[in-house]
C-alpha cells in the first residue's frame, strides 16, 4: 500500500479550513474595494507583502495563475484589480473559499482543483504570471511544479514564489516570524 500525499494534503487543507487557519479565512469586502481602487497588495510568505513592483504596472488583462494558492486570498484581490484569474489548489474546501469571495464581490474567478505537479487541465502557454504561495514543502520533488510552470506559462511570463526556510520547521514561530521557542 502506497502512501496518497495528493489525498493527504487535500485532506490537511480541508481540516484547515474547517478550523479557520489564517490562510483559509477569505479577504473581506473592504480588501476588495480597496484593490478595485488601485491599491492592493498580497503575500505568499507568512509576513511580508511581495513588492508591487514585482507586477505588471496595469494588471487589467493580465492571465494570472494562482497556483496552490485557494482560500480566498490573492485571486481575488487579483482579480479585483483587473487581472483575469485562475486559481488552481488541491482543497475543494479552499477552492470553495475562492468561490464565496468571487460570488460575494462579483468577480470572475476560475477554480480548478488538481495536483500542481500536474497541470495537465490547463493549456500550454496559457498564463502571463503564476503567483505561487509557500507551497512546495508539500510536494517530495519540486521539479515536476516548476515544468508544469513552465508549460504553462507564457513566453515572458513570470513566476512569484513565496519559501519558508527550513529552520521554520524545526523551531516554533508565531505570525510575526519570532521564535516561541521557551528555553528553560
């Protein structure tokens, strides 16, 4: 009997959100009025927002992948801001957060769910930009998420991608990224 990492993921995600965990619980309705105005920003580390000059200047157009990136965070604030968004995850319940924040903002949000070690539901050279949240620490080989990114980008797209270092698991850190560890 083999070990289902896809299904023990899906699963983990899923209890997470059931839980409330800070990156289940979707943007609010003034986070959305706010990045339809122009000023928005996202995070794919635990604290600190990637840089707006990391974007394209005027996202309105722009074909953005949110790749294992569900839970009603950065594809809608995208989206807001003018950018055509897919979000691709292995949770349906953090798909579903997606969905509640598109239909509760009208906003056009496609959610597909899948592995991101294959994005074979997705076409080649689809996409001018993959933002991609600290999410490779749960796949064992990275390689098949970055080729899959590569397909599917397109020629000149980017890739944002936030990491945690490996420290971070092996200590305790609260939101801010201080340790909590108590040495007695």
């Amino acid at each position: 009997m083999s070990f289902d990492l896809r299904r023990y993921n899906r699963d983990a995600w899923n209890h997470q959100v059931a839980t409330g965990n800070k990156w289940t619980v979707p943007v609010t309705p003034d986070v959305i009025e706010s990045a339809r105005a122009g000023d928005w920003s996202i995070v794919l580390t635990p604290v600190k927002p990637v840089p707006k000059a990391w974007f394209p200047a005027d996202l309105r157009g722009v074909s953005v992948l949110g790749l294992a990136a569900g839970g009603g965070q950065q594809g809608p604030i995208l989206a807001a801001a003018g950018a055509t968004v897919t979000i691709f995850d292995n949770s349906p319940a953090q798909l579903e957060q997606d969905r509640v924040v598109a239909a509760r903002e009208g906003l056009d949000i496609r959610v597909v769910e899948g592995d991101m070690r294959d994005l074979s539901a997705l076409d080649d050279a689809s996409f001018d930009l993959i933002v991609h949240p600290c999410s490779n620490c749960f796949v064992p080989d990275i390689g098949p998420v970055w080729r899959e990114s590569a397909r599917v980008l397109k020629p000149g797209g980017s890739l944002i991608a936030g990491f945690l270092k490996p420290s971070y698991f092996m200590f305790a850190f609260d939101d801010a990224g201080k340790s909590t560890l108590k040495v007695q």
